[in-house]
C-alpha cells in the first residue's frame, strides 16, 4: 500500500536529511524547493519527494535556550541579519526585497499608476535624468514578483541593449539576454525545432532595429513576451520606412489587450501631432480621438487619460522635498575668435567649400550632391579641429566609398552617409558615427596647401580654441569640478588629449571613442574613477548608453552640435538623477567670429534653451528630416563675406534662419498647449509616502546596512577601514566558509565599498542584496542557529541575553520574531503560492500583554547598551524565567500573526485594485511564529 506523500505549503517548516528547512514557492507534490532555516538563496535545494529514503516530516522552530545567550549587544545584529536577509518583504510591494537600488519616492509614481490598472499600458515621460529606466524596471520586477508575468522584454535602440543588460542585472536582479544580429544566431543555434529565443530566455534585451522587419515582426508578435517595456518610444511613430517598422511592430503588440506595456520617452509630443497620438494609440485605441477635442474640453477620456501617462519636468520632482535629488546646472558660455593665421586658414577653406558647390552647378545632380557634403564636411571639421580638417581634406570623397561591393553609391547612400557624418541625425536617431567625412574631390597644390596650413596650426600657440578649453579647465580643476569634454570627430578627442596632458601633469586624461567596442568605453571610464583629478574627452558615442554622474561634475561642449537634443543628451550624462555634487556646470565653446558656429548657435541652439526655460521640457528641433538644418548652413556656405551681427541672424542667414524660427515657434505653442490639454492629476506624495515607507520599515534601508555591515565584519573579526569618504574591507580576513562563499561571486581580496547612492568613484555599491550583505547574514545566522552553540562561541550572535539597562523601568521582554505568510494569487482556475516573510519585535513590559514595536523602537531597545554587568547566573536565571512565560504568549503572538497576515492583505489589495476584477487575494499566517530571539532588560535601580 502506497503512503500519501504530505503536502506542504510555502512558508511551511520542515525536518528532512537531518536538518529543518522552511518550504518554498515552486513546490508541487512531489517536488519541495527548500531553504535551510538560518541559510539564504545559496543554500536553497531540490528534493525529489518519491526517492527520499526518509519522509519528509513537519518541523517546527526551536526556542532560544539559556545555553544560547551573549553579551547583550550582540542582539542588534540579530535583528538585521534577520530583516536584510528578507527577500519575499511583507511589505506593501513584492519586489522591494529583490532589488539593489533603493528608489526615491517619486519614482514610485508610475508603479502605483501600473498596479491600479488590470492591464499596464503606461507612457512614462518624465525628464532627461529623472530615472525612466528605473521606474520602469520598477514595475517589471513587481509583476514578476507577484507572479503575474513570466517573461519580459526591452525593445530600445541598438546602442542602449548593453546598459539595459546592465542596469536590469545590478539593479533589480533580472538576467537578460541581448537579441540582435550579432547574438540571435548564436542564441537560436542549440535550441530545439519550434522553439522561440523568447520562450528559451524568459528575459531578453531587444534590438528596435534588429525585430522591426516585417520577418522577424510576424514571428516576434507570436512569442512575445506578456511584459514589454519600449525605450526611446518616440522612435516608434508612422514615419519614415524605419519609423513606420516600429510603429507596426509595436501597434501589433499592442492589439493583445492583455499584454502589459510600458512606453518611455523624454520627448512625448515634439511638434508631430500625428506621432504624438499614434503613440498615444498604443496604449488605448480611443486616444488618438483626443486630438479632435478643443482645448478647452475636459472628457472623460482625457480623466482616463491621466491615469495612464505621466510626465515630471523636475520642478515637478520639488514638491517630494528631496534636495539630495538633483544638482543645480549652471551654464556658462567661452568664446574665442578667428585670428592670425587660424582666422586666414579657416576663411581659405571657407572660399574653397564654396567653390565646391559653385563648381558642381549644372552639373548631374549626384555630383552636385558630393561636393555639397564635401563642402559641408569642410566647415563641420574645420570649426572641430585642425586633425579633423586634415583627416577630412586627406579623405577622398568618391562615388565608391562605403559600398561593399565595389559598386557606386546612389544619390540617397551619399545623402545618408553625410546626414551621418556631418550632421547630427533626427531626434528619433541621433547619429554616434564620429569618423571625420570625406572632403577630398580632387587632388591638386591648393588642397595640400590647405592641409599643410591645417597641420602647421595645430598645438598651443597657433589654435586659439584649444587655448581657450585649456584655460576654462584649469578653472574648472581649481574650483573642484571634474569636466567631460564632448567633441564631434574621434581625430578631435585625440589632438585633445594629446595637447591637455602635456598641460596638466597631474591629471589623468582619456579619450574614449567609437573605435572603443561599448565594454571597452565602459572600462576606460571606469578606470578614471581611480584618479582623484581626472579629465575625460570623449565624443557622442558617450552621449547615450553610459551615464557618468558618479564620477564627473562638468561638461564642456567643444564642438556645438547641430541639434539641441545632443546637447541636452550630453549635459545629462551628468546632471541626473544620482549625482553626488549639489552643483555641475555646463560650457558651450564657440568662436564669436566664426559663420557656421553663429547660425547653430542663434537660430538653433538658444531658441531651444529658451523654450526648454520657458516649459521646464526639451523640445527636440523641429525639422523636417532635417531639410531646415541644411539650408540652414547652406545659406552660410553660400553668403559672401563673413562679418557676423550677433543682433541680426535672421537676416544674415535670410530665408532658411526666419523658417526655422516659424518651425520654433508653432513647436513651442503645440508643445505648451499639450502640457496643458495633458496636465494630469499626478499622485502626490501624501498618496505615495505612506506605501514607501512601509516598505522601507520592513527591509531596512541604506543605514541599516551599513550599521550591520561594519558590525558583522567586526563580529567575525575585520575591521572596516575609513578611505576618501567610504571604506576598505579586506575579505581575507573573514572565516573561510565566508571567503569562499564570495569568492564564488568573484568577491576577493581587499574592496572599497560605499554604503551610500550614488557610491564613491571606485567603489562598490553595497545594498541590502548585494552577496557581501547576504553572505554575512546567512553565516551569522546560522551560527546563532545551532544546536551545539554555546556561550564560548564569541563569533555567535545573541538568541537569548539580559542585561541592566537605564531606559526601562519595568522589567522588559523582547521577543525577536520571523513570521511567515502564504500569499495565494488566484486567476481564473489557477493559484499561485507565494511566501511572505518580515522581521518583527514583541515587547512585554512587567506582567503585560505582548505588543509589537515600530522597528525604530525595537533598535532602540536592542541596541541598548547594558550600564553594568550581569553575572550570569542572574542573568540564566531573568531568561529562564522569560522562557517559561513562551508558552502562555504563543496565543497572543498568533493572534498577532494573523492580524499582520490581514495587514499584508490590505495592502496588495490597495495597491493592485485592479487585479481584483481578473482574480484574488489571500493572506494565510503559517503558524506557529518563529520567536527567534528572547532578551530581557532589567531596570537599573540605583546605576
């Protein structure tokens, strides 16, 4: 006859192969996933019910025992061992224990506006630096905790996959494989006939570029992930061919009304009213009828609006009264002027740039078009540098270039490759290729002429521009700052780093280019982070993907870029959300006599500062694929004479200059007009402080793991040392069970390590989930859990103490308590098991009842130090007593636990209202509780 295998449910305790384990979620009848009572995620094991020889039986924790008590102040450390090994929170949100960041209030906004609704579709627009990403990994993980969703994916730009690999990885626990053409291949290659990469790799990174053809669209839309969260959304409205791929592909996505959505975007609405409610479509097929509506119209379908869109500019942030958020930017401008032989070379190749394009008049048109971008290309690297003009001037221009298969280019190759080169790209691409153009269309004395005057001028003494950034950055350097300096072309960045380390000897400088592979960029930045004083010159293959507040303070824009949104992209490598400085300063270099610098300058880049000042948002520029900007600067290469009016732009540069400000003006009206229309009743912080803090109570915070960090390492024998503001832990110290726990995680030898976002240059980021902090909990743990422990253990943490203290005047009892709860998610015919746990302190005072303390109040009490010593036989004898009492407790501290198993109902239910509608909630308390510690305070009459 064939026993019944028992089954046992998360949360349950269990006494198998000679130890007790608390039963997981992922169990089934006749699988039990298992952690080992004092053990963390390392330990967690597989038993396979039907081949164990002995049955698995119901356990229950054991008691403190007199045996097992300590110095008083050990029994702090127990209590955050207990509190930062919690990974299932009972707090109001499932993922805060998974996480390695510890979020700002506010970027919990659109995570609370996501749990309100049964479906997610969410356009989260908040500002450059503000912290998109987080706030939508934010929401990704709650789902996966709350078991909701299984499987998610990034779709986003091919240069943003690797820092979402990143940023999803370090932060919030999520392993993520990269799909794009250099890696889907390899990914589908050991995968069994049928199967998607998407059902093999339940978290992905997607390439927009890669999974918008119509091929690779069709068969994504079968797999797709439930969770899909859409970085640079924009990207994704009808448009050009490439735009209208992602549009389709996103648009099918979003035909399944019960796939989740997330859209990001600094730049929602740019001007495109047709792109902006596209995007708009995606979350709700209604909203594109908004565009109809009158201003001044309030419907219910904008109220609905509201709930599914959010945009913060950051004085919106202020009402949070968090002034650790953001520095304060200050913008200066350097000038410096054409003269000597610089001024004379620069006007010869302006002269030679427009005999170019005069010379190709009449002309096939395809040639017309080459010596259009040559001429450009001229004056782009001309304003660069004199090693970009050269590279540009030595650089043959030909029909061939660039085809891979020795045939010629077509009229619209050459155009794209200059659009490349030369300009700075659309707002829905902005260009990182930093390879100067080619500018050579002949071969004759004039052109080496003008490439020997370029070569003789570069180097202090002859290029008045350089001279000008070596003094803005002495500047810089005295006052504190640590300056990124972003220029267009890769020959720039090296003649500039060459030329400032002979400048300044005493500080490191690189130059990180697009020749450097992204690891590679990342690397070379990091390696700054061990230089006190340091200089970074890097062009705009910096400008995305990696972002750099934790180790500068400046940026200085050598080269103007061409379009705004450059700009506002490279001053937010800086500036954002994490920046340790109160203030970092932000320097446009331009030459105050120089045509091409003048007209960006005038016509694009101040109009776009003034109405970013004016609306608290960047409104990308409003080109026509770029139609205006090439007028624009074909107007100067054509004007006769080069004496610039600061005062009279628009005439200087006639036509092109007054559409460009028309173009402005209709974008600054749209973009104000839709701030208004789509101003929406954001959550306030009333609604969302509460929620967080609860949260935080629960887990503990960034002090609380630095508290028991440097107490735990002393515990086992290590002390941290102070260094620059964070410490030095020297891992080889610790007992060797813990070194080769972290030497598993690649943790070895001596660590600089922050306690505090964002971390010193340098240093390593410890939070409450780092392994450094799961290893020594764990191991302190189990140490206070053992059977054979006794007092003689000085590496053991306290389960039972006493001691006189001043600041109780009754004789006081703590209970230490573990409680754990079964959360049941129930959908449609399917239940969902999960376990919830959370660390909680009773007190009894004199003959009282048991009452739970807030956990400030609990480390006050355990954190007391004794004002003398107890001798141990009364202090055996005040916890034997103390212990006697468990049992007539146990009803209240269950009563207790079941009211805390309501509380943590309560609120999964507020803040996931929504679900409701598909499915239920239920909260069991597993019974009996844990009492994990027991200590008693006596009052110290007469001390």
């Amino acid at each position: 006859m064939n026993t019944p295998i028992p089954e046992f449910y998360p949360g349950s305790l269990v006494s198998a192969r000679g130890r007790e384990w608390i039963v997981l979620p992922e169990s089934d009848q006749d699988t039990l996933r298992l952690r080992p009572l004092g053990g963390g995620e390392k330990d967690e094991s597989l038993i396979y019910l039907p081949l164990e020889r002995q049955p698995v039986r119901p356990a229950t924790f054991p008691w403190p025992r007199v045996g097992q008590a300590r110095n008083h102040a050990a029994s702090q450390l127990l209590l955050d061992a207990l509190q930062l090994k919690l990974r299932n929170g009972a707090g109001p949100f499932r993922s805060f224990g998974n996480i390695a960041v510890e979020p700002r209030a506010y970027q919990l906004v659109p995570m609370l506006m996501a749990l309100k609704q049964a479906t997610v579709r969410l356009l989260i627009a908040d500002d450059v630096g503000v912290g998109k990403t987080i706030e939508a990994a934010l929401i990704a993980r709650e789902m996966l905790d709350r078991g909701e969703v299984q499987r998610m994916t990034v779709l986003c730009p091919p240069h943003l996959c690797e820092q979402w690999q990143r940023e999803l990885a370090e932060r919030f626990h999520i392993h993520a494989m990269v799909v794009r053409t250099a890696t889907a291949a390899r990914l589908e290659k050991d995968l069994p006939p049928g199967t998607s990469v998407f059902d093999a790799h339940p978290f992905t990174v997607v390439s927009l570029d890669y999974i918008k053809s119509e091929r690779r669209r069709e068969a994504f839309q079968r797999f797709c992930p439930e969770f899909v969260i859409v970085d640079e959304a924009h990207t994704c409205t009808q448009g050009g061919q490439g735009r209208q791929q992602r549009y389709q592909l996103l648009k099918g996505l979003a035909e399944n009304e019960e796939r989740h959505l997330v859209l990001l975007t600094a730049t929602p609405h740019s001007g495109d009213e047709s792109a902006f409610y596209n995007l708009l479509g995606l979350l709700r097929s209604e909203f594109p009828a908004l565009k109809d509506l009158p201003p001044g119209a309030r419907t219910d379908l904008r109220d609905e609006l509201s709930r599914h869109f959010v945009q913060r500019r950051r004085p919106d942030i202020a009402e949070w009264q968090d002034t650790s958020m953001f520095p304060d930017r200050k913008t200066t401008e350097v000038t410096y002027r054409l003269t000597g032989a610089w001024g004379q070379l620069f006007n010869d190749v302006l002269v030679y740039a427009r005999e170019l394009v005069e010379r190709a008049e009449g002309k096939a048109l395809r040639e017309q078009r080459m010596n259009w971008w040559a001429a450009l290309a001229l004056l782009r690297c001309i304003s660069s540098s004199p090693a970009a003009a050269v590279n540009a001037l030595r650089t043959r221009l030909n029909g061939a270039v660039g085809a891979e298969d020795g045939r010629e280019l077509t009229l619209e190759d050459i155009d794209q490759q200059g659009e490349e080169r030369v300009l700075d790209g659309l707002d829905d691409a902005l260009s990182t290729d930093d390879i100067e153009p080619a500018a050579q269309t002949e071969d004759t004395a004039r052109l080496r002429e003008l490439i020997a005057a370029a070569e003789r001028l570069a180097g202090p003494g002859n290029d008045p521009k350089l001279e000008k950034l070596q003094a803005h950055l002495q500047s810089l350097l005295k006052e504190g700052f640590l300056p990124v300096v972003f220029c267009r072309y890769i020959a720039t960045a090296h003649y500039l780093a060459d030329f400032l380390r002979t400048k300044f000897k005493d500080v490191t400088i690189k130059a990180v280019t697009g020749e450097f592979t992204p690891g590679e960029r990342e690397a070379a930045v990091e390696e700054l982070g061990d230089s006190d004083k340091r200089i970074l010159v890097a062009t705009d293959c910096l400008s995305e993907g990696i972002n750099l507040q934790s180790l500068f303070t400046a940026v200085v824009h050598y080269d103007l870029s061409w379009n705004p949104t450059r700009h506002e992209q490279r001053d937010g490598r800086v500036d954002r959300f994490g920046q340790k400085a109160r203030e970092v300063r932000s320097t446009m270099l331009y030459g105050e006599d120089n045509p091409v610098d003048g007209a960006v300058l005038q016509v694009i880049l101040r109009k776009a500062e003034s109405i970013r000042k004016e609306l608290g948002v960047l409104v990308p520029m409003p080109d026509d694929e770029g139609k205006l900007t090439q007028a624009l600067l074909n107007a100067v290469l054509l004007r006769k004479g080069n004496a610039l009016n600061a005062q009279s732009q628009l005439e200087l540069f006639g036509a092109p200059a007054k559409e460009i400000e028309t173009a402005w003006q209709s974008a600054r009206e749209k973009a104000a007009r839709n701030r208004s229309i789509f101003a929406q009743r954001r959550l306030k912080p009333e609604d969302v402080l509460p929620e967080w803090r609860k949260s935080a109570a629960v887990l503990g915070g960034e002090d609380d793991v630095a508290r028991f960090v440097t107490r735990a390492v002393a515990k086992l024998g290590v002390s941290l040392e102070d260094y620059r503001g964070h410490h030095k832990l020297n891992l080889d110290q610790l007992p060797l069970a813990v070194r080769e726990r972290l030497a598993a995680d690649s943790f070895i030898g001596t660590l600089r390590v922050s306690f505090y976002q964002p971390p010193a240059p340098g240093s390593l980021f410890i939070h409450r989930t780092h392994p450094i902090v799961a290893a020594l909990a764990d191991t302190l743990l189990e140490r206070a859990l053992e059977e054979a422990a006794d007092a003689s253990d000085a590496d053991a943490v306290a389960r039972a103490g006493a001691a006189f203290v001043g600041n109780v005047s009754l004789r006081t009892t703590v209970l230490l308590l573990r409680l754990r709860h079964q959360l049941s998610v129930t959908r449609g015919t399917a239940t969902r098991l999960m376990l919830c746990e959370e660390t909680v302190a009773v007190t009894v005072a004199g003959s009282g009842s048991p009452e739970v303390l807030a956990p400030d109040a609990a480390r006050l009490l355990l954190g007391t130090e004794a004002v003398r010593n107890m001798p141990p036989p009364i202090r055996d004898r005040h916890l034997q007593q103390a212990l006697d009492q468990l049992p007539a407790w146990t009803a209240q501290l269950e009563a207790m636990a079941k009211e805390r198993a309501q509380a943590l109902l309560q609120d999964h239910r507020r803040v996931r209202e929504a679900a409701e509608a598909k499915g239920s909630y239920q909260v069991t308390a597993s019974l009996p509780v844990d009492v994990v510690g027991v200590y008693v305070l006596i009052p110290a009459v007469g001390v």
